[in-house]
C-alpha cells in the first residue's frame, strides 16, 4: 500500500466523506468515483467501502494526480444489543460505523473485516434461497454480480434481479428484503457495535456513528430519544456522527447536534455515494473543514 499522507484542509474545501466503490456496493472503480468527486467540485473525500480496504490504493493514485484531498475509511458492519430500561425487552440491530484513518494492518481490525465478509456469502445465500422460492432467481445470478471479489451486501442481490428483469432499481428490492420481512436473513459473525468502536480506537481510527436512526430508526417526534444507547457508543469511544445524510431526519439530527454539544464530538456530513444504484449524489451534504481537522488530528494514518 502506498503512504497516504492526511490531506491539507482549507476552510473553503467541499468535503464528502462517505463513499462506495466496486469493492463493495457501489457502481463505479475506485478511480472512477475519485474522477466524478473532482468533477462534482469536491477538494476532500474519503472512500468508505463496507468492511474492506481494497480500494484505498487506487483512490490514493488517482487522488494524487486529480489534486483531490483522500482520507481512507472503512464503513464497518457491527450489531447492537440493547435493552429497554422500561420494558426490559432485549432489541438487536445492525450499526455501520465510519472508521477514519486506521491503520489497515491493524491485526484486530483485520479480524473483525475477516469475520464479516466470511457471513457475507452464506447470508446472502441464504436469502437469495428464500428469494428463489418466489422470483425465478438462482444463486449462480448472485454470484455473477460479485464474481470480482467484491465485499457484497444485499445490493449484490438488487442488481442480479435487476440483470434478470424481475425488479427496476435497488429499491424495489429493500421494500421487499429487509429486517423482519421472510426473506431477511441477519448478518452473523460481525462484532458488536461497543467492540467494533474499541476495535477502531485500537487501530488508531476515527469511529463516527454512520447514518445514525436512518430509516425508521428514530423514534417518532416527541417521543423518547435513544439516549442511553448512544451514552454506552460515547463511552466506548465514539468520536462522532454523521448528522447531514439524506436518511437521517430532521429531529434526530437537531438531537444529534445536541448530544455532540453536550459531549464535544465531531459531526460531519456525507452523500453516502453508490454511484448510479443509489439517487445519493456526490457532495449533496458535506463535513466542514474545522471538523475534518479534528479527525485528523485523531486518526493514525498520516
Ligand atoms: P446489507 O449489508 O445487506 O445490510 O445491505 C446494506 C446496504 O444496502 C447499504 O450499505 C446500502 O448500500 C443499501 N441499502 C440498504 N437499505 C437500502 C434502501 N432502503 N434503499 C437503497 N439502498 C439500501
Ligand atoms: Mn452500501
Ligand atoms: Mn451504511
Ligand atoms: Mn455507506
């Protein structure tokens, strides 16, 4: 891997750091994505594949010879357990965090990428067999889509139904796969949200809490916020949220602010770009500058 070097911030710089590429579930290479972030008029992006590194390399050259600022980052896959302090009840859901700056050959890092992307193939198998029983879909249509190595999530599965006709975009297919509906099927071997957090500080990365209480997530306006969950995130070392991100809605992002006020933690705002499987477009919310520099200035690499 080459030396990437932390970028130069301005305090006119547009920057967008949340990005996928073909190592996991975006649409365009690495280069391709870093040349339509120079084109879209951004200065500084981070790629953040799911649970790989692969594509920092390349973004990297090709960063060098666009001008364009890179910062490499990791969206990792963790699972939360938490328990509700009124009725007791035990809930688990899945939590992506935004690694910044780690050190890719972190041993434990490494570990906890390892153990997911293994989950990957037989999840998604798992799901595309419950899918085969009603859509005329075989795992071997799946398998075409991530033949190149690729870190696949459900996505993987969107584009083999829409290679085959039997769906039009990615979202057709989340409104008919997601937790709780019978064709779902959970990661497993994937850490948990507070080790995950620990796993990242360890590697000498940022921990920002991606699209926190995106998509129905949040509780509705008024009532009782999260708040204990999110102090336990804090308290293993969360560094941040990533507030602007067109799924997170407008009150839990005012209580975000809040929350970061209260215990001075960085929030920043990112596209969430996947290239054309996703409307998310390149620079639609961005972090600013004195933000950025703070996580640089806790981040290993550089
Ligand atoms: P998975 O890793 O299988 O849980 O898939 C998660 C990925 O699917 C996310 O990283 C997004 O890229 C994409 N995704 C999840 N939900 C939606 C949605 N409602 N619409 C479009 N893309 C989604
Ligand atoms: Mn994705
Ligand atoms: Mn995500
Ligand atoms: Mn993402």
């Amino acid at each position: 891997m080459p030396t990437i070097s932390a970028p130069q911030v301005r305090a006119s710089d547009r920057i967008d750091l949340h990005t996928h590429s073909t190592r996991s579930d975006g649409r365009g290479t690495p280069e391709q994505v870093m040349r339509e972030a120079a084109a879209a008029g951004l200065n500084i992006v981070a790629l953040t594949d799911h649970d790989t590194t692969a594509g920092w390399t390349e973004a990297t050259e090709v960063c060098a010879e666009l001008g364009l600022g890179f910062v490499p980052g990791i969206e990792l896959t963790s699972r939360a357990t938490e328990t509700d302090p009124e009725t007791g009840r035990v809930h688990r859901f899945g939590v992506h965090l935004l690694a910044y700056l780690p050190d890719p050959n972190n041993p434990e890092l490494q570990a906890a990428m390892a153990g997911t992307l293994e989950s990957r193939i037989s999840r998604l198998q798992a799901i595309t067999e419950r899918l085969a029983e009603d859509f005329d879909l075989a795992w071997e249509h799946v398998e075409d889509i991530i033949s190149d190595g690729r870190s696949a999530g459900r996505p993987a599965i969107a584009d083999a139904m829409i290679v085959r006709g039997l769906i039009g975009k990615r979202d057709e297919f989340f409104d008919l796969v997601y937790p709780g509906s019978k064709y779902y099927q959970p990661y497993s071997g994937v850490p948990d949200t507070i080790d995950a957090i620990k796993i990242i500080r360890g590697a000498g990365g940022v921990p920002v809490l991606a699209h926190p209480m995106a998509r129905g997530k949040a509780p509705e306006p008024g009532q009782r916020m999260p708040r204990e969950h999110f102090l336990n995130l804090i308290e293993a070392g969360l560094a941040g949220f990533e507030v602007a991100h067109r799924d997170v809605p407008p009150h839990a992002r005012e209580w975000l602010i809040g929350l970061a006020q209260e215990f001075n933690l960085i929030v920043t705002g990112s596209s969430d770009y996947h290239g054309t499987g996703k409307d998310n477009l390149l620079g639609e919310n961005l972090t600013a500058p004195v933000m950025l520099e703070r996580i640089l200035a806790q981040g290993f690499t550089g």
